[in-house]
C-alpha cells in the first residue's frame, strides 16, 4: 500500500514536472527563432509587375500628404513655388526632409534610376576587369535611347563603362554591365530588392536603364534616397562627379565624353552651382525631365530631386534644383522636418560626413548543432529533467522520511 501511494504520488509529481516542461519548451522555441517580415518585390518582367500598395508608414507622416509640406520656424525662407510634378529637398547627413511637394507620388524617373542601378551593380563588378562585348549584349536596347558608343568585339574596363552609364548616361554601357551582373532580369530583380532594403517602397523596376516602360515608377523620396546612399559610395560619388572621360573607341584611338548634367557642367545656358556634387539628370517623353542632385557648402550636404517641371523647357529642371538647393541651404535650422529619408528603413543610414572607413563584419554566431530552427536546446530538456528528478525524491523524503534497509 505504501509503496503504490507513493509510486502513484510520483507519477503525479512527474506528471506536474512534464507540464512544466512542456510549458518551457515554447519558450526556449521562441527565444531561438524569430519571425521577420516577407520580403515581397516584383519579377522583373517587363509586362507583368504593377505597381503595389504603398510600404508602412505612419498615418500622420506629413510626406504622404498631397501638396506642398513644411513646417517653418520664426524667420524661415519662404519655400519656393515650383512647376516640378514632384520635389523634395533633405538633409544629406541626418536624413532629414526639409520640404517636399508630392513626395511619394509614382512617376516615371527616366534615367535617375540609374542610380539605383549604380548601387545594385557596383559592389560586385571590380572596376579594373576587362570586358570583351557580344553582340547579343547590345540588344534590345530601347528605341531613342541615349548611348554613349559601346562596340562589340571592343574590349572595356568595367571603369569606362560606369563612365559611359555616369556621363553620357549610356543605355548601352547599362546592358553590358546588367549581362556581367547576371542578366536583365535579374539585374532588374536584385534593383527591386535593393529598393526595399534602403526602405523605397514606391519603385517598381522593369528596365533598369530608366527606360519608359509598364509599370516602371519610382518618386521623389526613393529618388532621394538612392542618391543619399551613392553619397557613401567613393565610386559612386567619382563617377557621378566627373565632368568630363575619355571613351575607348576603335584601333586603340578614344574620345572625349562629358556629362550632361548641366548643373554639374555650367553648359547649354545653365551656371554651374557652387559645390555641386552631381548626381544624375534623366529624361523621356514619358517622364520629361528629372534630376537628382547633391551639393556641399560649409560641411553641409543637401540632396534634391526634382521630377517632370511642366513649363521652362529644358533647363527648368536644373533651375529648379538650384532654386531648392538655395533654399535649403539658407533655411536649414529654420525649419523642422516633415518626415525622415530613413523613415521606412530597417537601420537608420548615418551621414555621408559621417560614416566610417570600413564596415565592421558581423560577430560569428557558432551554430548550433543536433537541433534545428524552433526546438529547445538539449541542456534545456536537462535542466528540465534534473529539476523534475529533483522534486520527486523532496517529496518522498518529505511524505515518508528518510529510507530504513530491511
């Protein structure tokens, strides 16, 4: 009788033990893996991606408001009046939206996409590699294009064709450098992912040249935001900078190229703005012209884009990247921001005077071995079992005292 009311007793100590342990186990599942969001961007098929909703954002932000935003202090400048369909003036250091009209409106960007092109390819093609171009690279380049005179059977530095795609904003030099990342679509594909991970939510990526397509678009903010993130590229910042390269051409001879950036230039009746970084100038018949530019003074970096002036021909868009630059530059810590270019970015991207020389690596994780994703670690089951053992022989010794040998 003794022993079966203490066997049963055990049982239902063990049995209070097991449900502990069941209840830790979610717990140590938990603690070992952790959901993220999906990532979700499109294809890269030319017909077949739509643009989608809008990324996450708070519903007061004052970026997603129709009209001009801005919110100036006592003394501040009078924001400027404007044709461009779309604007926006920030901070290039913090992040910071100084005013914008339209911010988030889904346009055409012509060839100012190139510079999300730029971000996604420069990383992984070295600029001194030597390329010998196919014909089928050259093909299918959009009608009209702008071209900066890629060959076939001519061998290239990968350093001319970011020349060519830079200054002459050649779609030529774009598809060769898209075959050596992989193709088209893929190229457009990794685009698209990039676009997320810098938080640009507007842009769909069809054509990575900035060639008018379906379904291509991008806005004034993710414009903004690309040209930012070039401005913690080296390269990005030379070849957006440079005004002038020479061209391989035929028989060893090579030809003077020159940016046609006229803000960056002081060419065709447009001054050159003082401390002018670049960036990229774009048009099509679809999107008319678009510009984003970035410049410096005492320090202080601005970065503008300005799409699709509807009167002033064609040297409105630079006017009115220079009338912006003006002043954000004089209202700077007169104003207080509407909305931030790291608003819908996972990690805040610090100031282009601001970053550091390299990038730490990420600390090693050692991996854990005999168990996968979601299941609790064997010392876990252990100390759960040891504690369980534990309690059963407290309470015998509690209930029925010490043991005495027959």
């Amino acid at each position: 009788m003794t022993i079966g009311f203490a066997s049963r007793a055990a049982v239902s100590t063990c049995a209070l033990c097991t449900v502990g342990l069941l209840a830790l186990t979610p717990a140590a599942t938990t603690a070992g893996t952790r959901a993220g969001p999906a990532a979700s961007y499109g294809s890269g098929a030319r017909a077949t991606v739509k643009p989608r909703a809008a990324g996450p954002a708070a519903p007061d932000s004052l970026l997603y408001r129709s009209g001009t935003q801005v919110r100036p202090r006592a003394g501040a400048p009078e924001v400027p009046e404007l044709s461009a369909r779309s604007w926006l003036v920030a901070d290039a250091d913090s992040g910071e939206v100084l005013a914008a009209h339209d911010a988030h409106r889904r346009l055409p960007p012509a060839s100012t996409l190139k510079t999300l092109f730029a971000l996604t390819v420069l990383p992984v093609l070295p600029s001194g590699v030597l390329h010998t171009v196919s014909e089928e690279e050259l093909t299918g380049i959009g009608p009209g294009s702008s071209r900066v005179g890629v060959a076939e059977d001519l061998t290239y530095r990968v350093s001319d064709l970011w020349n060519g795609v830079f200054l002459s904003s050649g779609n030529d030099a774009v598809r060769v450098l898209a075959s050596l990342n992989g193709g088209w679509e893929v190229t457009a594909e990794r685009m698209q992912a990039k676009a997320r991970a810098l938080g640009a939510h507007d842009t769909w990526v069809t054509s990575p040249d900035g060639y008018d397509d379906p379904g291509q678009v991008s806005s004034a903010f993710d414009l903004a935001v690309f040209g930012r993130a070039g401005l913690h590229r080296p390269d990005f910042v030379r070849y957006c900078s440079r005004e002038e390269a020479m061209f391989p051409g035929r028989d060893g001879a090579s030809y003077g190229i020159r940016n046609t950036n006229r803000l960056l230039t002081g060419s065709d009746g447009v001054e050159r703005y003082p401390g002018i970084v670049g960036i990229k100038n774009g048009y099509t018949s679809g999107a008319g012209h678009t510009l984003v530019a970035a410049a410096r003074r005492d320090g202080h970096t601005l970065v503008v884009t300005v799409l699709n002036p509807r009167w002033g021909g064609g040297n409105a868009v630079y006017e009115e990247a220079r009338t912006l630059l003006d002043w954000g530059f004089d209202a700077s810590g007169r104003v207080d921001a509407v909305g931030s270019l790291d608003a819908l970015r996972a990690k805040p991207l610090p100031g282009p005077q601001a970053r550091p020389a390299t990038t730490p690596a990420p600390a090693a994780v050692p991996a854990a071995r005999d168990h996968g994703p979601g299941r609790p670690v064997p010392w876990t089951i252990v100390g759960a079992a040891l504690l369980g053992a534990a309690g059963v022989a407290l309470f015998l010794r509690l209930r029925w005292g010490p043991a005495v040998p027959d």
